[in-house]
C-alpha cells in the first residue's frame, strides 16, 4: 500500500513516479509540482529513475505560476 496526497492506492512491484502522476489524475508526463517522497523532495532530473517503494507516503505539490 502506498499513500499519495494523504489517499491510499495499491502498491505494484516497479511504479514509478509517472504511474504515481497517473494514479492522481496528472494528464501531462511532467506535471508542474513538487514531489516529496517520505518527507525527501525528489528532484526532477532524477524522476526517470525514481522507483516507488511499498508503503511510501508521497505528496504532490502543485506548483502555482503566473505573472
């Protein structure tokens, strides 16, 4: 079981932070947010290889823009 933005989902062997977006209703690959993987940011240049482990509790953090 793994938990994002405080709802529960089920865990499979090698998701990765993509099927997490998936998962949280994200459309785009690269979503405009913050991603903290048990309370340690995961920069994005490292989300390509980032696998989500069993029990992992992630928040997505959107990211306000304008001007």
């Amino acid at each position: 079981m793994i938990e994002i933005n405080k709802k529960e989902y089920d865990w499979e062997a090698g998701l990765s932070l993509y099927d997490i977006f998936r998962m949280a209703g994200y459309t785009l690959k690269k979503p405009s947010v913050m991603v903290h993987v048990n309370g340690n940011v995961v920069k994005r240049d490292s989300w390509d290889r980032f696998k989500v482990e069993d029990g992992s509790r992630i928040e997505l953090v959107n990211l306000l823009r304008g001007g």
